[in-house]
C-alpha cells in the first residue's frame, strides 16, 4: 500500500507511506523532509 502523507519542506517531493512505514523524517518542528533534504540540512547546520 502506497499513501501519500506530504511534500518535503524543502524540496517539494512527494514523500508515502510505504506498507506502513513512513518514507521520510519528521523534524522536531513537526516539519516533514525527504531522507535527502534532512540529510543535507543535518550537513550543513550540525547540532553540538
């Protein structure tokens, strides 16, 4: 089962629910991104 829950915050991806599992990060600011997006946030803006 597909379902699609959003758009990435950043990019405007389309970001499912795969069979159950969300494909994608929820931020701490309720915020939804792609893995990729997240990724290169988390690259650019590290948390000591």
């Amino acid at each position: 089962m597909k379902e699609l829950i959003g758009y990435c915050n950043s990019c405007a991806k389309e970001i499912y629910c795969l069979e159950g599992f969300f494909n994608g990060i929820k931020a701490d600011d309720g915020k939804i991104y792609c893995f990729e997006c997240y990724e290169c946030n988390q690259k650019e803006n590290p948390q000591a």
